[in-house]
C-alpha cells in the first residue's frame, strides 16, 4: 500500500498534541506540589517570626518602662524614709495602679499613671471578661479591684509525664527588687529593699548605699501559635532547655492545659516574702466566654491554652523581666 508523505505529515501531527498535553500536565502538577512546599515553609517561618518578633517587641517596652518609671520615682518627692510599695501606688503622683492594670475596652491610655501608660502596648484584650489587661494571673486586691500577679513554675516542675505544673512563686507586675539573701531570714512582715534613705546594708543587696530606687518589671510572654513542651531523655528525665543542644535521644512532650492539675507549692511567695493571700490577692479564675475557642492568656493562672496534637496544651511561655536602678534625687 502506498502511503503519501501529506498522510505520514498529518500521522505525525495527531500525536504531538498528545505529548504536549501530557507534558503540560505534569510540569503542572509539579508546580503545585512545589508551591505547597514552599508556601508551608514560607508559613512556618512567618509565623516564628511574628511570634519572635513580638517577644524582642516586649522586652524593648519593658525596659524602657523600667527605665522612666525608676527615673520618674527617683525624681518624685516622696517622704526619705517611705516604702516603695507605698510611693509607687501613691493615688496623688501618678506614678503606677495597680487597678489600671484591668480597664475597660476603649481606655485612652493617657488618662493612666506614667508606667501603665508606657506598658499598654503590650495589654492584650481578654474576651473572658471583656477587658483590656496586663498578661498573667487575675486576682482582686485587698481593695476589691481586679488586677494582675504572675504565676511562675520553676525549673524542674512540670511532670515530664502529665505536664502538670506547680507554681513556685509569685510576682508582682512592678516591685522593688529585694536582695536574695533576705529570703533566707525567718518570715516576719514582708522584707524591704534598698528604697528608704535609712536602709540597712543587708537591705541594700549590694548596692552599697541606701535611696536607691531599684525596679523590676515583669510580663508573661505567651505566644498564640508555638507550643510549651517538657524535654526529657530516654529514661522520662527532664532536661533543662539549653542542655538539649546537642544531645541525643530528647523527646519533646507537650504541656497537657489542665488547670485542675496544678498545685500552688507551700512556699511560693513573693519577693518580698508575702504569700498570695496575705498580700491581700483572691484568684478571680474567670468562665471562659463560650464563643471563643483557646486562648493563649485564659484559665485560672493564666497560663493559657493552645488546640494542637488533638488535645489542648499550654503556649509557649517566658516571662521577661526588666529593671532600672537610679539614686533617689529629691525628697519632701
């Protein structure tokens, strides 16, 4: 039979659309796979450095609030031989509340004491109970007003098996940094730092002279999208977070959110050496609001939940603390 070279042309033609079809068809989905690889990485990274960026965020706000607060106190005139509890919340200078700490949504923050005003960048809106506040544990004071103390587990107590957490000690937002050889001295009222002009040396912590403000700032970082986990070896032994580094056969288990589990240790105080409820504080541990779902900030101490691992467990935490140190400059 003989066959024509326009028949053998048009034979050749009815197969090349075939091949470039399918060619065109896997060059796309491999485009898509490559996309869905790259936009998860790309995701991943964005959301670290939010999360990050936001914590070196905090910790600058910190700092510069410890700074002017420490400087503002310094320069205030107050009685030489006052307290720095009692001066710092002073109603008529202004210089920090703690009932400001929990103000209703729409504050304008001006209207706050110097150091609440230069913190409300970093109050978050709690939908529990429909309030703007500072981050951490919700407490009334011995004057009935809602405000905030910082719940803190110490190393070494979370079970590496459950995840429950007991609370080794208490923090106020803004105290006076009090020398740690204090804590040693049996409890009898609560400790004092280097403030007054007639401070011991024992008072001082090292500071060498007496009228010294010495502030600290604390702020409960938790993150809404990183996970709180436990490290531990082989053996179910917790392991300190820069012991990891390097080493081999760590298992990371994820912090359960219970807070029915979470004990308060005997001896957690604060500083200066006050328990919760003789510093006055009563645990508010709001209901949850039913329309909204986790919350990085929300349960009885605050410390927050998080959906992931099909169960619900605790954010990241850290919390960062800042301090200023100046001479006291002027007295009534």
């Amino acid at each position: 039979m003989l066959v024509s070279r326009n028949q053998i042309e048009g034979r050749r033609g009815d197969h090349l659309p075939l091949q470039q079809n399918s060619l065109g068809r896997s060059r796309r989905g491999q485009v898509l796979l490559e996309f869905a690889v790259v936009a998860f990485i790309l995701t991943f990274l964005l959301g670290a450095m939010l999360a990050f960026g936001f914590l070196f965020f905090s910790a600058n706000i910190l700092q510069q609030a410890a700074d002017v607060g420490a400087q503002e106190l310094a320069r205030t005139p107050f009685s030489p031989d006052g307290t720095f509890k009692t001066d710092l919340v002073d109603v008529n200078k202004g210089v920090f509340s703690e009932a400001d700490l929990v103000v209703p949504v729409g504050t304008n923050p001006a209207t706050l004491p110097l150091i609440n005003q230069l913190l409300f960048s970093i109050y978050i809106y709690d939908p529990d109970i429909d309030m703007i506040r500072y981050p951490g544990t919700l407490v009334t004071n011995g004057d009935g007003d809602q405000t905030v103390v910082i719940a803190v587990v110490g190393p070494g107590n979370r079970d590496s098996e459950t995840g429950v957490e007991t609370i080794t000690e208490w923090h106020r937002v803004v105290e006076e940094i009090i020398p740690p050889g204090q804590a040693t001295v049996p409890y009898s009222g609560p400790y004092s730092g280097p403030y007054s002009v007639l401070a011991t040396t024992a008072q001082q912590g090292g500071l060498g002279q007496p009228g010294m403000v010495a502030l600290r700032i604390n702020y409960p970082y938790q993150s809404a999208g990183l996970v709180a986990y436990v490290h531990t070896d082989s053996g179910g032994n917790i392991i300190n977070p820069p012991d990891t580094i390097g080493a081999d056969g760590v298992l990371n288990v994820p912090v359960i959110a219970d807070d029915s589990q979470v004990t308060v240790d005997n001896t957690a105080t604060f500083p200066d050496g006050e328990t919760l409820s003789a510093a006055g504080y009563t645990l508010v541990n709001p209901t949850a609001n039913p329309n909204i779902g986790a919350s990085p900030n929300r349960g009885t101490y605050g410390f927050g939940e998080a959906q992931a691992f099909l169960t619900t467990v605790r954010p990241y935490r850290k919390v960062l603390t800042a301090q200023g140190i100046y001479r006291r400059e002027v007295f009534e």
